[in-house]
C-alpha cells in the first residue's frame, strides 16, 4: 500500500512539475557563438586581471631593484670621495671647507626669481617637481627585526607539521610532473603501479591532504593560540594527530599504487580504514582548537577560529557522509559525489586558509583586517551557498533538472562571499603596497587573493549550462582545479609560512630563492592553465561537431606540452621552497617531547600573551 501511495504521488509530480523532474526537458544549447557567450568572456577578462596583476608585482619589484641600484651608485661616490680625503693636505681640506662654508651661508636675496613673466621650461631641462623632497618614492628593502616569542613545544608543533607537508608537496607534485610528462610520451614505461589511473589519485590525494591539510593545521596551531591569547590546550594530542594524518597518506600511497582504491569516488579514493585514520586526527584537531578556544584568555571570538572551526567540524561531517556505505550505490553516489568533492575544496580547504589569512596578511602588515563585518558576511554566505553547488559537475547528467538549477543559481550566489573576501584583503593591504619591496611575503599573498576572486568567479561562471556543455569532461576543468587548489591554496599557504616562520625561528630565508619560487611557480601556473584552458575548449568543441574522438587527443598534443612545461616549473619552485623551509627551520633548538600540557605552566602562558601590537587592535 505504501509503495503505491509513493508511485501515486511521483506519477502526480512528474504531471504538475515535467520539466523540473524530467532530467533534461530542453535540447543541447546552440553553440555558432560560443565566443560571444557570458561565461567564455568573463574567463577570458578573469584571466586578464591575473596578467595585469603580475605586471603590476613586477613592475613594482623594477622600481625597487631600480631604487636599489642607484643609492648604490650614491653610495659609491660617497667611498670614492672619503678614498679622495684621505689623500688630501691640510690646505686642500682647509679650501674645500671654506668654499663650503660660504656656500650654506650664502643667501638669496629674494629679487632672483622675481618677474611678471611666467615660469617656461623652454629647453626642457626640468624633469619633475616635488615638494618633499625627503619623501622618497621606494622604501629600502629591509628585514623584519620581530621574533615572537612562542613557546618550544608550539614552535616544534608547527615546524614539524609544515616540514611533513613540504615532503608530500615534493612527493605528491613530483608524481604530478610524472604523469604530465606521460601527456607528451605515453608509452614511457608498462609497470601496472606506474599507470596514470593508479598515480593520478596518488597525485591528488598527496597534494591535499598530505600537502594543503597539513600546511593549513600546523599553521592553524599558531592563530587559534595567539588570537586566544592563549597556549595550547594539549601538546600531545597534536602529536597524536600528526601521526595519524601521515600514516594516512603513507598508507594510502601504497595502497593506491597497488591498486586498493575506493573505485570511482574522485579525492575519496582511500579505502575507508585508511581515511579512518585522517578523520581521527581531525577529530583530535578539532576537540584540541576547541578546547583552547573555549579556554581564551580575551572575551570575543576572532574571526580567524570561526573560519578553522568550522573548517573542521563540516570536514568531519563530509568525510562521515561521504564514506556511508548507503549512499555508494546508483545517483545517489553521483550527487554525493557532487557534494564530496566540492564541499572538501570549499568548505575544508578554501574555509580553513580563509581563515589563516585573517589572521597572517593584516599581522604581516602590521595593521588590523579591514572589516570585521565582511568577514562575518564571507563566512555565513560561503556556508549558506556553497554547500549547494556540487551538483553543477553533473549538467546534462541523469540528475533531476530542478537539481542541477539549484547547483547553478548557488554557484552565482558565491559571488557574495568572495566579492566580500577580496574586497575585505584588498581593503587590508591598501597603502602597504611599498611592502612588495620589502619581501615575496605580499606578492604570494596578492596573487593568492587575485587568484580567489578570479578562480571562484570563473567558477560560478563555469557552472552555467552553456560553458559547461563545452567544457565539461574536458582538460579544462584540470585547469580550473589548478587555478583554485595551486592559484588560491597553496599560494596563500606559501605566503603564510613565509610570513610566520622566520619570525618563530628567528631565520630569514634569502629573498633571491624566495623570489625564485614566486616568480617559477606563478609562470609555470599560468602556463599550465591557459594552455589547458584553451586546448579544453577545442576539445569541447570538437566532441560537439561529432569529430572522432581520436581527432581531439591529437589537437591536445601541443597543449599538454605546455602543460608539462608548466608543470616543470612549478616542481622546480616546490624544489626551492623545501629548501627555504629548510634555511628557515635549520638551527632550531632541539627539545624533548613536551609533555600534556592541559594545564599549561604559568611562563608559558605568560610568554604567550605577549602579543605584537597589531594583535591586540585586531582582536
């Protein structure tokens, strides 16, 4: 009987609401003009403003380097001068001295200059006019003096989570690089674990959680303590997590290259025992932040531990749902699917560096966030919006229309929080732009905000049904996941530990090597991204001309040799950062294993509340 009611009542759906049940009650949009379309020229604008933006870094960095050079050539006059006075007599000094006595003391007797006539420049020899001469247009490059005090046991926290996550960044990109190079030459080895479908997840696994997640923890531990004025809640659970997090990447590892997977769930390919044990250790993460948070030694919450715990807490809740055995089976898997994969990169990855940066771009310049309201605004519209838009992987799937419709109208709503975001960073960073100078700290940090507004635009511009006709299933959706996880994650993390670890560890890395990174790694992904941008687009059209499928592998050919130049780069670049964490990080004082400290000692937590003094106006 029920069984009937329940057909009763679809048959009277699908006869009021066909079009919004039916999966697909429209036919395949025209494409004559797909040049022309909303979503191609606001990629091709998006991608415009990311070109505009390294112009404007290096631009900057020529002014600076340019500055540079000549206080130089200043400075050398001076030494040859002093090398000149040196090899003077008395007399000589004596005349120099009283010509330049009667030089400052002469006076002008105001009538010089005096005319009715206009001033003219006739024979050009004015090059400019200022009227602070003492204002100089670049500041010297110069090094920050500030070493936070932080306690041992947190300093050794931090340094071993973020050197654990420079080893799976090499690793994982360097198993990338591999599978970029078998794009241009497939047929470079025949071993069954060195196959593209058992090392790609390899690849994205070790990049996320071993690389991102790592990164984002180890750098969470130093802002959920320093904005809760406050120390670690327990030392030792850190520690356990670190274990659990590792051993479940390694184990991974090997299990994917031995061919154990979790069949089609992408960036849920570990088995479940083996995300078991990443899970436990957000989970201890999770209850540690909580617990230091909740024992705060200030009244009001900042900004910061919003974006970290609630990162946390919806990742536990998404790798729950998305490991019940219930929904593996037919669309259901396909729409958790969906869910999965977009809600790890939205509501893990981009909320929890969300919230690093809260926290290190204003103390990296010495100056509070700009808005605590748009920061407020980003978080609760990025929750409300994003948990709904995964579904937009699957236009002109079998999935419900009506279900696809939403997936849309949510990705266009996240124009809110990331207009709110960017304006709130850029906002931050207004008339510190100097600071590009200084450092590659603000330039990582411009280009990872750069690169949210434009990835999460083109993002919501993807989602439309047209460019996903055209794009969907092709490279350019690797692109696009490049744009995002490389453009905006692991540029801002990079920018983080850069700004966080000399100041910890009491070592600056050296600027050249710094800049070497930035300027291989922004190259190399836009290289990687454009070429793949475009030879996807070709791609999608020549499957919709009903060319043979064969006819769009061979167009690729040259399109993934710039992604494997690209892709050469950018390894190069995660070369030099290791070894930058490396000069950072060698030198540290070697400790014992702290003990639990749920109780932390009274110095403890009196060096930690010694705070900088743009930490207390931010909080």
């Amino acid at each position: 009987m029920k069984n009937i009611k329940f057909y009763i009542g679809l048959l009277f759906l699908i006869a009021i609401f066909p079009k919004e049940v039916l999966a697909q009650p429209t036919p395949n949009p025209d494409t004559a003009n797909w040049m022309t379309s909303p979503g191609i020229v606001g990629t091709i604008l998006l991608i415009v403003i990311v070109l505009v933006i390294a112009i404007f870094i290096l631009t900057v960095k020529a002014s600076g380097y340019f500055a540079q050079l000549q206080k130089s050539g200043e400075r050398s006059k001076k030494n040859e001068f002093n090398e000149r006075l040196l090899e003077m007599d008395e007399a000589e000094i004596g005349t120099i001295l009283e010509k330049r006595r009667k030089a400052v003391s002469y006076q002008l007797t105001s009538s010089e200059l005096g005319s009715d006539l206009e001033v003219e420049d006739s024979r050009g020899i004015i090059a400019g006019v200022t009227h602070e001469p003492n204002n100089p247009l670049v500041d010297e490059k110069k090094k920050s003096p500030i070493t936070l005090d932080t306690p041992l046991p947190l300093k050794k926290i931090i340094t071993w989570y973020i050197g654990a996550s420079v080893f799976w960044l090499v690793f994982g990109t360097l198993i990338g690089q591999y599978l970029g190079m078998k794009f241009v030459w497939p047929e470079m080895d025949s071993i069954s674990w060195l196959s593209f479908g058992r090392l790609r997840p390899v690849h994205t696994n070790a990049v996320f959680w071993g690389w991102a997640s790592l990164t984002m923890i180890g750098l969470g531990h130093f802002v959920i303590t320093r904005t809760s004025n406050n120390t670690l809640y327990s030392y030792k659970l850190a520690w356990w997590a670190w274990w659990l997090m590792n051993a479940s990447v390694a184990i991974g590892t090997l299990f994917l290259m031995s061919g154990i997977n979790n069949g089609g769930g992408e960036y849920r390919e570990y088995i479940w025992p083996v995300a078991l044990l990443f899970a436990i250790g957000m989970v201890i993460t999770f209850y540690n932040f909580y617990q230091t948070v909740a024992h705060r030694k200030i009244e009001e919450i900042y900004i910061s531990n919003w974006y970290l715990l609630g990162g946390l807490g919806w990742t536990i809740i998404l790798v729950v749902i998305g490991y019940l055995p219930m929904y593996q089976d037919g669309l259901g898997e396909t729409v958790i699917q969906g869910y999965y994969m977009h809600q790890g990169v939205g509501m893990w990855f981009m909320t929890f560096t969300l919230g690093l940066i809260y926290y290190y771009l204003p103390s990296s310049l010495n100056k509070p966030i700009y808005s605590y309201s748009l920061g407020v605004l980003a978080f609760w519209t990025q929750m409300l919006f994003y948990t709904l838009i995964g579904t937009h992987h699957f236009v002109f799937s079998p999935l419900p229309w009506w279900l696809q419709t939403v997936a849309i109208v949510f990705s266009a709503g996240m124009l809110i929080p990331v207009v709110a975001g960017t304006t709130n960073f850029l906002m931050t960073m207004r008339g510190s732009w100097n600071e590009i100078t200084k450092s590659y700290v603000l330039p990582f940090f411009l280009v990872g905000v750069v690169f949210y507004f434009v990835g999460s635009a083109q993002g919501s511009l993807q989602a439309f049904r047209f460019t996903n006709f055209i794009w969907h299933f092709t490279d350019f959706n690797v692109a696009h996941s490049h744009m995002t996880m490389y453009g905006i994650i692991t540029f801002m993390l990079w920018a983080c530990v850069y700004a966080i670890l000399p100041k910890i560890t009491g070592r600056e890395p050296r600027q050249i090597f710094v800049g070497m990174h930035f300027w291989m790694a922004f190259i190399g992904l836009f290289a990687y991204m454009v070429s793949l941008m475009v030879g996807g687009s070709m791609k999608g059209l020549s499957w919709i001309e009903g060319e043979p499928f064969i006819q769009s592998v061979i167009l690729m050919q040259p399109f993934w040799l710039w992604r494997a130049i690209g892709g050469t780069l950018m390894f190069i670049s995660h070369l030099l950062f290791a070894y930058n964490f490396y000069d950072m990080t060698r030198g540290l004082k070697k400790i014992p294993k702290s003990p639990d400290q749920k109780n932390p000692a009274p110095a403890d937590a009196g060096r930690n509340r010694l705070r900088t003094k743009n930490e207390i106006t931010t909080n």
